[in-house]
C-alpha cells in the first residue's frame, strides 16, 4: 500500500483519537500543574430596602469587556499531585508534622483489590460458559446466548441499583438467608461491601468474555482436534494443546479491555457505598470534583487514574509486540 493510500486511510481515525482523547488528555494535564482564580474587586452599589436606599459596598468577580469574569492563572507544579498523594502535611501543621491521609493510596488499594478480584473470574468464568454453549444443541443456543448477554447489556447503574435492592437489608437474599440462621447487614460492613462491588464486576463483565471466547471457539481448527482425538488425547489435552493456544489472543484482548475498564471501576462504588468503605481511584477524582469544588486538583487525580492504566497495560502490550514480532 502506497503512503499517501495509508495515511487516508488512516487519517479519519488518528483525527478522531486526537479530538477525543489525546486534546482532552492535554487539557487536564494542563489544568493539573495551574490554579485560576477569579480577579475580584471592591464595588459599591445601591441597596434598596423598605426604610430606602443606601449604598454598600460588596466583593465582585471584575468582567472583561466580553461580560466574562477575568480569571488570573499561575503555575503551581506538582502541588496537586503531592497533594492527592498526601506528601504535603495539612495546613497549619507544625513543621516535621506527618503529611496527610493519603486518600489516593486508599482508593489504589481497593481498585487493585478490585481488578485482583474480578479478572480470574471473568477470564475462567467466560471460558468455561463458552465451552458449555459449544456443547449445546444449536436450537437452545440462540435463548441462552441472548440470555446471558443481559447483564452485559443492562446500563451499569441499573445494574448496580438491582445488586443493591437484592442484598439491602430487607432485600430477598437477606431474607433467604435469615431463614437459615445467617444475618449479614452488607451495606454496613466494609468486607460485605467490598465483596458486592466485586461479585457485581464478575456478573456484568463475565459475559463479555464469554461471547468473546465462544465467538473465537468457532474458528479452532477441527483437523486438529480430530488429529489429536485419533492420537488419542483426553478432553483436557485437547482443551489445553489445542484450544487454548488458539484462544489466547483473545485471552489477551479481553484482559487488555477489563483492566482498562476495572481501574475505572465508578457506578458500583457510588451506587452500592456510596464511597463508605470503598473508593476507587475514579470516585476519588469525582470526590475531589465534587465536595471540594476543585476543578484542578480533580485534574491532578484523573492524570494519575491515567498513568496507572499505563502502568498496568504497558508490559501487558510489551510482551503481546514482543510475541507479534517474534511470530
């Protein structure tokens, strides 16, 4: 293909990734590393109450000749980071003073735990449907396809809200379990807590894989695994020499796709905890954003959300180049 073929080819996509990721990723790089603040000013204006008019004089934000508030934009560094990464001590402390909590390490510890968690149940979860399905006659295959799907289809929050109804205090697995002498509050207990969001990322992502790998189990070649049944190779010799080799890209490409959406992991926690007891490094940016109204400092913590999806695909997609290129 010639170079001028390829780079309209490619041209619309590199445009596309650039307007929706890498100008955006710029921006709150940007925005990370300053602080605006609003240019106020004294103004005295006339008051009108029921005993008459009198002046006052109030603090206002000064506008430019546009109608906009003037803003005045300075360079504070890594102040934002240290400061999600608690290694500044707290305002007012005396000096040698321990820095603050360090919310953020908190939030990366539930998120790992998170990803810990729920990837080995997606990945032999997915497969072991796939190869159920692939024993199932082709009559029954189109109903429970469509019906293991749901849960990947149904909106996250949504999703969220029916785990939360299901294990509420008066919600129906409590209940059944009360009848066997079991009474776990688990909105109330950190490990209860903890557990929903993983049990609920294992049943919405799980059949993802699983159409993934049962899509990839229709191309197995089968003179192979007739080669290997006259050679006479057990169900497992022929899962493990055969198929599996034939599924790990896919293996590959469904671990690339949940690890990136498993550090993002958002609705769960706000829907089930609210943020008690669980916090991911995604709801640690929207806290930020929200409770201390600090545009900047969110900026700070969605740049570190984003190193660390680097972090956890690069030797991931180091080792897939490396094979790629040896093959």
């Amino acid at each position: 293909m010639k170079l001028r073929s390829f780079a309209g080819f490619v041209a619309p996509s590199v445009l596309l990734m650039a307007l929706l990721l890498a100008l955006p990723l710029a921006l709150t790089l940007w925005l990370s590393v300053h602080n605006c603040t609003l240019q106020m000013e004294l103004v005295t204006v006339q008051q009108t109450g029921p005993f008459g008019a009198h002046p006052v004089t109030t603090l206002r934000a000064r506008t430019g000749a546009d109608g906009q508030a003037l803003q005045t934009c300075s360079f504070v560094g890594a102040s934002y980071y240290r400061a999600i990464l608690g290694l500044d001590a707290p305002a007012g402390a005396t000096p040698g003073a321990p820095a603050a909590p360090v919310e953020f390490l908190a939030a990366l510890r539930f998120t790992l735990l998170y990803i810990a968690g729920t990837t080995p149940f997606v990945l032999g979860g997915g497969l072991a449907l796939a190869l159920a399905m692939n024993q199932v006659t082709q009559r029954l295959k189109g109903a429970f396809i469509a019906a293991s799907l749901l849960p990947f289809i149904i909106t996250p929050v949504v999703g969220a809200l029916a785990i939360k109804w299901l294990f509420r205090d008066d919600g129906l697995v409590p209940h059944l379990l009360s009848h066997v002498g079991v009474q776990v509050y688990w909105m109330a207990q950190p490990w209860s807590a903890q557990l929903l969001v993983v049990l609920y990322g294992i049943w919405h992502v799980l059949p993802f894989a699983f159409i993934v790998f049962y899509a990839g189990l229709q191309g197995v070649p089968q003179d192979a695994l007739e080669a290997a049944t006259l050679d006479g190779a057990s169900r497992w010799q022929k899962l493990r020499y055969v198929t599996l080799p034939h599924l790990m890209p896919l293996v590959v490409f469904v671990t690339l796709i949940h690890l990136m959406d498993a550090y993002r992991v958002f609705e769960p926690v706000v829907v089930l905890t609210q943020g008690a007891f669980t916090t991911s490094v995604q709801y640690l940016t929207y806290h930020v954003l929200l409770q201390e109204a600090n545009p900047y400092k969110a900026s700070a913590a969605a740049v570190l959300t984003v190193a660390g999806i680097a972090v956890l695909l690069v030797p991931l997609l180091r080792k897939t180049w490396k094979e790629q290129r040896g093959g």
